[in-house]
C-alpha cells in the first residue's frame, strides 16, 4: 500500500509458505517427521537422496536421487535451489563432502541455512545454526556476549535414547545404502571403514566391555575413593570431524603423542591420567594398546589408565580437571565444576570458562569457572542454537519435530516488506 509499510506480526510472520530442501539426516525418521510438519504447516518441501539409506527414511513425496559425482553436484544443487524456488535449505552436519559444497552454493544463491547437529549440550538438545555448526559456528567467543543475552531459564524435557532402535535404524540404513548402490554408483560414504567392519570391530568392542566390566568398576573405585589425583582426557572418534576438521590435530594418534608428553613433562609426578574411550568407537584399530604402549614410551607407566566404557560422571567429579580436543564431555564437565581445557576452537573454550594458558600449564594451574557464569553461560547457549529433542527414540523426535518447526518458521529465509519502493527485511 503506497506510504504505509506493510505490516505482518510475528505470528503471521512465522507462518509465511516457504520452500525448504532437506539434505543428508541421520539413521532416523527425524529429517522425515519434520518435512511432514512442515507440510502440514503449509510449507512446501522437498528433498535429495544421495545413497538408498536416504531413499528408505525419506517417505515424502518430493524426492529426487543424486547419482552423480561431487563435481557436478553445486551445478546439480544450484538448478534444483532456482527450479524450486528453494527459501531454505536443512540439512545434518556441515563437513560432510556434500554438505560443504551444498552450504558454499547455497549461501552465493542467498538460500537460508538450517544446519543440524548432536547437541552442544547433551542429553536432551540438539544444535541447530544458520551458518555453522562446531568449528565453523559463528557464535561469540566471549563470554560477556553470553552473560549479557539475558536467556530464559534451562527447562528441557528430559530424552531417553533407545539404543536398540538406534543400532537397528542404522543397519537397514545400511542395507539399504548397500543393496541400492547400483542407483548411487559415485556414492563416497564420509566414514572410511566399510559398514561391515564397523560392525564387526563393534561387535568386538561390546563384547570386550562386557568382559573387562569388573576390572573397570574396580578402576574408577580407585580413582574415586579419596582426594582427586588424576585429569581425564576423553579421546574422540578419529573419523569425527572434530578432528579432521576442527582441531590442531592430523589424527587422533598425533592428540594422544602431544598429550601423554605434556603430561610427562609438566604434570606433578603424583597425578595420574585418565584415557577413556568413546562408547560409540567403532574402528578397527585397538586404542588401549596403542595408548598404554605409548604411555610407557613416555615414561608414565602406571600413571596412564585407559577406560573402555566412556566417561562417567563419578570420574569427571572426582578428577583434577578435564582435557578435551572438541567434544561435549567438556561441557559437562564444566556443569560439574571442574577445571577444562579445550585443544580447538571449542564453542565453549574462551576465557571466563576454559583455560587459556595452554595445555603444560594446565596441570599445574588449572580452576574451576565460577558455576554462575556457567549456568549463565548454558542459558544463552540454549537460548541461541539449542532445540529440546533427540533423534534416536519415538518421544524423542516427536518433541524434536515440535520445537524444529518453531525455530525453523521463526528463523527462515526473511521476508521483504516494501514500502515507498524501499526493501525492508523483516526480523
């Protein structure tokens, strides 16, 4: 209307059609549920498949296949984006191969990007950005940008992950990745192992944790029982791209080398270090010898112990303090009130909350954040990129699809409100 803005609510805002193009998800019916929302909402939505995991649980309508090679995907993405009309473009991860070429053509287009991952905080979050997620996140690395955002207070539901559901979701996926590989023929999964060794060398890992049970129940009673007199270093996943990606380091053996050293050098000949494993290792390759036998090369013999179940919380409270390359046993640990160093550019390592004095210092130095600015800190973090959820349980991705589907029509590609010829950007 000429000489007035044209004015819409947030509400009504929030519920402008927009055109979202979903990507790669996981080994659930997450990405699936939430374009139905959208559907029903009054979104349009499509999505492309790159492998036949992602044609199993994508049961929408919409769905075209990619079986092209990496180099003529932007080209592909680009055509699709433009015949679309695509608003907005959703997808799981920002390292994947595709995903990356996929975020760089979308954002020269001026497409939105809705880029998920496992929660900075978990249980019961997930993250979702619009630029970047981990490393590549655009949040502040300063803590008075978080102490000053003034965030509502944490109340999330609380979400069960049903392992069994996770573990059968991921072999049809799979399966299916692997019987329809004929329609995918340039496919490169992101993960270097073939499937079946990774369920072999799983298989394996479970059955030595069920063995070894005992022994490492003895382990954290005498780690526990007294004064605390180790730091725990909770190794990652060498395929993760917190390593690949995101860190310093070229491999997770290259972590554990400056590591063990700096402990030999710079700790207090009395401490210990606590190595534990990821509990959702499954690489071939035999971590525990190989840290035990470099430990000894190292000269700390009996003052490195290795946990293959993970990291409880009795060995984070207990401990002197915490090491961590990028991974959210940091973030716990910090809600637990012990000292943490992060060996990246963690979303959570900045002064006011990690130590920033390097790694040689640390043993030596290392103190706790005040809990207030932790608490502070997690608010605004909630507040910012995190959505109450899971992915890997009935309940859990109902309550996901719930709160995506808010965040997604409050976020979207914005609207342009015109008036006297000028272009405004709602907000």
């Amino acid at each position: 209307m000429d000489g007035h803005l044209e004015f819409r609510s947030s509400s009504l805002n929030t519920r402008q059609t927009k055109n979202f193009l979903f990507l790669q998800g996981v080994a659930s019916s997450f990405f699936s549920d939430l374009g139905q929302a959208l559907l029903g909402r009054g979104h349009r939505v499509r999505c492309i498949n790159f492998n036949g995991g992602d044609r199993l649980f994508w049961r929408l309508p919409g769905a075209v296949d990619y079986g092209l090679d990496l180099q003529r995907w932007p080209d592909f993405l680009e055509r699709k984006l433009l015949d679309w009309s695509i608003t907005d473009l959703v997808l799981f991860g920002d390292c994947r191969p595709l995903h990356a070429a996929a975020i760089k053509r979308g954002r020269r287009l001026g497409v939105k990007l809705h880029i998920f991952e496992e929660g900075y905080l978990r249980p019961n979050w997930l993250t979702i950005e619009s630029q970047g997620v981990n490393g590549h996140s655009t949040l502040p690395h300063d803590i008075a940008a978080f102490l000053s955002a003034g965030a509502p207070p944490e109340a999330p539901v609380a979400v069960a992950s049903d392992m069994k559901k996770r573990a059968f979701e991921d072999v049809c996926y799979t399966a299916a990745m692997m019987l329809m590989r004929w329609r995918y023929p340039f496919y490169q999964h992101y993960r270097p192992f073939h499937p079946l060794v990774e369920y072999l060398s799983g298989a394996r890992r479970m059955a030595y944790r069920r063995w070894s049970a005992r022994r490492q129940a003895a382990d954290i009673a005498r780690l526990t029982d007294g004064r605390p007199r180790y730091f725990v270093w909770p190794l990652q996943i060498e395929v993760d791209s917190q390593i690949s990606v995101h860190s310093q380091f070229d491999t997770v053996k290259q972590a554990i080398d400056v590591v063990l050293n700096s402990f030999a050098r710079c700790a207090p000949p009395e401490l210990e270090l606590v190595i534990t494993e990821h509990p959702l290792e499954t690489s071939p390759f035999n971590w525990r010898r190989y840290v035990l036998a470099e430990a000894a090369k190292a000269g700390l013999g009996e003052r490195v112990s290795y946990l293959v179940k993970g990291t409880p919380d009795a060995i984070i409270e207990h401990s002197q303090g915490v090491v961590v390359i990028n991974s959210t046993i940091g973030q716990r640990a910090l809600l637990l009130g012990r000292p943490v160093i992060a060996l990246s550019a963690a979303v959570f390592s900045m002064p006011g909350l990690t130590f920033q004095q390097g790694l040689d210092r640390f043993w030596r130095e290392a103190a706790p954040a005040d809990q207030e600015i932790v608490q502070t800190y997690r608010r605004a973090l909630i507040a910012r990129c995190q959505i109450n959820g899971g992915l890997y349980s009935a309940a859990g991705i109902a309550l996901a699809v719930t709160n995506a589907v808010a965040w997604l029509e409050a976020h979207a590609a914005d609207p342009v409100l015109k008036c006297d010829g000028l272009e405004l950007m709602s907000y």
